[in-house]
C-alpha cells in the first residue's frame, strides 16, 4: 500500500496534527520572551495556525510547505497578517527565488516538519537548510516526536534524541533538547522541544583521546 502523500493529506481532511490552535510550547516561549524577535520562517507550516500566531506576535513570517493545498488554506485564513506563504520543498536545492533563501532569519520554527524525515542523511539536509537561513545567533524551535511513552500504532513519528542530534550537532548548537509531550494533541504523544542555535565559529573537536 502506498502512503498518502501530503497534498492527499489535506485534500481529503485528514489532518490529525492540525489542532487549530498555536503548539502551547511556542506559546509559552514567546510568552517567556527568550526567542530572538524580527523575522522568522516557518517550515512545513500546514494550515498556517502557528505562523499567524508568530505575526500577531510581532514577527515577520515566511510559511513554506510542500503541500499547495495546504498553503492555499493558510493564505486564505491569513488576512491581515504580515506572512509571506509559499509552496517550496525544504529538501530541494534552493534557487535564488527560494522563499528558504529570503533570509538570513532570527527564527525558524518548525512543528512536526523535521520528525517527518526518517533517512538520517534527510534529516542532515533538513538542519543544514535551516542553518542556511538563520543569521549567526538566530534559533531554530523544533517540535519533534519522540521515542520515549508507551508503545502506540498512531500519532506523530518517533525520533530518539541521538538521531536529532546527529543531524543537528554538526551544523548548529544546542542551547536545549527538552522532553515533553504535543499537549494539545488527543493523545499527548511524548516530544521534544529543540531549540538550535546558529554559531559563529565552528564547534571545537571533542577533546576525547584515541
Ligand atoms: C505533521 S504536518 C505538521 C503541519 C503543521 N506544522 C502543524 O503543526 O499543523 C507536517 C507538514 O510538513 C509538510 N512537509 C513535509 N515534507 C515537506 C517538505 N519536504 N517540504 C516542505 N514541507 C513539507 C507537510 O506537507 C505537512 O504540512
């Protein structure tokens, strides 16, 4: 059986992960005001729900995901906001006309966009794109599912932290890799918050003899 592709998702409305209301760990970082304000990109950004809630906090937001259907939506229940949406590949090269390349941003949000990706050499590609948009000191936010709670045949996909930080670790640095858990879904399927910062000098060789 093949699997449904993204479009096929929202064509045909079956959008478990779409809550309608900004992810509460967002919310509560930006309520706490650690997260570096001005322009932000939101990477698979589904119907728009946490991009609306970053522009009618103050950012300037570039949405981008794979699925037309999908950002026709966001666009539609988006006016008024400052949000530029587009229909890109996070994967694919970015041309010069790449909404990825719109940058450099101080923030990068994604919420179960990276977790999609299960080759590690994906989820390499997945940080470097993002790295490749941030300044120097800007933060990617990732909501990420996680292998940790009981066993389940649903829900967000699982990813244990050496795989997140594999991919994340070369490119940028770790300012936290939190567990928690996507709240608002029915469920409340373990996650993790990660927060990644871009550095301004490469990471130093593990000081590890032999
Ligand atoms: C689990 S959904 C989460 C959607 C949204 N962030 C939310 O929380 O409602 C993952 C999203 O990533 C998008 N996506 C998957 N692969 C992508 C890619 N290569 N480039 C851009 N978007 C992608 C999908 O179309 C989908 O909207």
């Amino acid at each position: 059986m093949t699997r449904p592709s993204w479009e096929d998702h929202y064509q045909s409305d079956r959008l478990p992960w779409d809550t309608g209301v900004p992810d509460p760990a967002l919310v509560e970082l930006v309520d706490q005001g650690v997260l570096p304000g001005g322009r932000a990109l939101e990477l698979g950004c589904g119907t728009g729900t946490n991009s609306r809630f970053l522009a009618a906090s103050g950012w300037q937001v570039v949405a981008v995901d794979l699925a037309p259907t999908a950002i026709a939506r966001a666009r539609a229940g988006s006016e008024g906001h400052d949000i530029h949406f587009a229909n890109a590949d996070i994967l694919a090269e970015p041309g010069a006309d790449s909404p990825l390349q719109a940058g450099p941003f101080d923030l990068v949000f994604d919420r179960g966009c990276f977790h999609c990706f299960e080759a590690p050499a994906d989820q390499a590609l997945f940080a470097r794109r993002v790295a490749g948009a941030l300044r120097v000191g800007g933060e990617w936010v990732s909501l990420i599912g996680s292998t940790e709670g009981p066993a389940r045949d649903f829900g967000p996909p699982r990813r244990s932290a050496r795989e997140v930080l594999a991919a994340v670790e070369p490119v940028l640095a770790v300012v936290e890799l939190r567990a928690l858990a996507f709240r608002d879904l029915p469920d409340a399927a373990a996650a993790w918050l990660g927060r990644f910062r871009r550095r301004e000098m490469p990471a130093q060789p593990s000081s590890r003899r032999g």
